[in-house]
C-alpha cells in the first residue's frame, strides 16, 4: 500500500509498510522541509523524487546497502592514487555546487535526473542547519567531485556523487568515510546497491535489521506515524 503525505502533516507510514515489489516505495506527496527530511531520515526513509504528477516519492528498499565501519576496504589502486594527492579534499566549502554538480553529471543508463530544484532547496535548507553535508575534491581552484549526505547523530546517510576528473569522487567518499568511522560513526548509509560502493566494502542487509541498527544509532528516537492511505 502506498500512503499519500499532506502538506501540514510530517509524519510518515511505519517503513515496514513500504511495498517492495516497488523497489521499497511507501508513500507519495510533502515536499522538502527540514523537519520532514529529518523525521523520513531518522525513520529509515528518504526521498527518490522521479516525481509522478508533482508528488515525491518516499522509499524505505529492501534490502537496505550499508557500508559498516569494520567493512571499509580501500583498493590498493586507489590506495596508490591517495598517496600521489592529486585532489584537495574539503568539507562544507561548496554545498550548493556539489549538489548541482551531482544533477547536472551525465550518468550512463540514466534519463535526466532525480535532483530536482526542489530537493536542492530542501538540501540546502538542511545544510544551513548544519545536517546536510558535503565533500568536494577539488583541482586548484576548479570543483572537479565530490558528494552530499545528511548526518543525523552518529549516522551518515549518503545521497549522491559526482566525478568530473578520474577517482575524484571516489578520493573524496575515501577520505570522509576514514574520517567519520575515526570518530565513531558505526556505519554510512548508502542506500540501494551499486557497484561503485560495493568495492568500498558496503553490503546487502535486511530492511528490519537496519532499522534495527538506526534505532540504536540514534538512541530509539526514531518514530514514524501514518496518516492517509
């Protein structure tokens, strides 16, 4: 069953009601306010808005893709790239750049873009809160990758990446993810499968023991609430 949001309401359907036959989809329609992004984030929920008449769509997929701390593995070819330096690589300096850049990067099998104009108003909103993050590896002055994320206590939910000169996103989710496991974030969330991240080490894991690993991240905070239907 797929639950309808209302705009004046932020509460979401439980995530074990998403219908899986539909890559995990569980309700359509809100919009990008902070407090509803970070209610669906701490919920086990985040937007993938190929939106259908106006309305967002709202996923909680199983299989959940988790890198854990224990599993980062770094291959020895970029190992070897890391080393040489060829990127300066920063946080929170360009947010805004880093998330258009993710939307305006071509990527193969992809019609267009789910990074709308929306979403980057609703990112940017969260950035200005200090949630929403961003990693930028640069070439002197040029932006040439980097990727975006929200941090919700000790959990970092990743969203998107982009890549305009070899490994420079790949240098850039190396170096943050060395650096939030170093100050014990127990895993990064990444969602849906890809290959890319699956030479990072990130697994396959069941939906409820996600939620299980979320709620003790956060402390048992997260709750969800249905409305609608």
């Amino acid at each position: 069953m797929v639950y309808r949001l209302y705009k004046d309401d932020f509460s979401f359907p439980p995530p074990e009601q998403a219908d899986d036959e539909f890559g995990g989809l569980l309700a359509l329609g809100g919009g990008f306010e902070p407090e509803r992004l970070l209610l669906a984030y701490s919920s086990g929920i985040f937007p993938w808005p190929v939106e259908e008449r106006g309305l967002i769509p709202w996923f909680s997929p199983n299989p959940r893709f988790v890198l854990m701390s224990g599993d980062l593995h770094i291959p020895k070819s970029l190992i070897r790239v890391l080393k040489k330096r060829p990127y300066e690589i920063t946080v929170d300096r360009a947010f805004a750049e880093v998330i258009r850049g993710c939307r305006e990067t071509f990527r193969p099998g992809q019609e267009g873009t789910w990074i709308t104009s929306r979403l980057i108003d609703g990112y940017c909103r969260l950035h200005r809160l200090g949630v929403a993050h961003s990693v930028e590896a640069w070439q002197g002055d040029s932006l040439v990758g980097g990727l975006y994320g929200v941090s919700i206590g000790k959990c970092f939910f990743g969203e998107s990446m982009f890549s305009l000169r070899p490994d420079a996103s790949k240098c850039a989710f190396a170096t943050y993810a060395q650096m939030l496991f170093s100050a014990g974030t127990p895993w990064i969330d990444c969602q849906v499968y890809t290959d890319h991240l699956a030479r990072f080490g990130a697994k396959e894991i069941p939906r409820s023991r996600y939620l299980e690993l979320l709620r003790d991240a956060l402390g048992g905070v997260a709750s969800s609430s249905v409305r609608g239907g």
